[in-house]
C-alpha cells in the first residue's frame, strides 16, 4: 500500500487527506504512521456507510460485474491480461456519468489537467489490439 502511495505522490503530488473505507489494509498502523509522517490525513467512512465512498463502491461493482463475474480465468496471468485490457478501454474509450458522459483522457484534456499521468501515458501509448491479443494467448 505505501510503496503505491510513494508513487502515486511522485506522479502527482501529496494529497492532504485521503478517504478510505475500513478495510485492514487502511487500519494498519504502519499506514497510519506513514500518513502522519507525511502528514497526510486518513479520513474513515463509517462502519456500514459504503454510500460515503460511492465512487469507488461503483467502480468495483462495475469492474465485479464486467471482468470477475463474465470470466472464468484459466490463469492469473490470464486475469492480469483481461484486467489490463478492460482497464484501458475504461480510461479510453468508456464515457463515465460522473464525467459528464466523457472518457477520463477527454475529461482531464479539456479541463487542461495533468495528462502527464503515467497511467494514463502508458494507456495511451498501448494498442487495444495487442491487449486482446495478449488476452488470447
């Protein structure tokens, strides 16, 4: 989780809080000291209150629905492939409510947002075609 963060702040910045649900990954103590040394506050939903963090509650029930449930993997590598491909047209090509009906790399362009983002570099600098591919084989 921490080695995520550290690359997440490189890419773009420290945040001043981050909103988490109350998973063990975010109740560790040595993500708690880690955000206090780096002075970063973790906000906690409340117990049973998944609406608090809809955003990313929506996420995975799309990503549940779309890849985990239409799939029976034969491998984690193949799981990784699908992932990466399902991924890609999600920050591409897939329009997004909360976005006004726009892909995040539309969204972030016209809003003149960092699209130095190396996720959404990398994303870009792949070919949907060699995703599939890769999922084939």
């Amino acid at each position: 989780m921490i080695r995520q963060l550290e690359e997440l702040i490189s890419w773009r910045g420290k945040p001043e809080q981050i909103r988490v649900d109350n998973g063990p990954e975010f109740l560790a103590v040595i993500l708690q000291q880690w955000c206090e040394l780096h002075g970063i506050t973790l906000i906690f939903i409340q117990k049973g209150k998944p609406t608090q963090n809809a955003y990313v509650e929506r996420f995975n029930r799309t990503y549940r629905q779309e890849v985990l449930n239409a799939y029976a993997f034969e491998s984690l590598t193949q799981a990784r492939a699908i992932t990466q491909a399902w991924m890609w047209i999600y920050n591409n090509e897939r329009p997004h409510n909360a976005l006004g009906n726009l892909p995040p790399v539309v969204f972030m362009n016209r809003r003149a947002k960092n699209t130095n983002f190396p996720t959404l570099i990398k994303d870009n600098n792949l070919n949907l075609q060699s995703l599939i591919t890769n999922v084939a084989s």
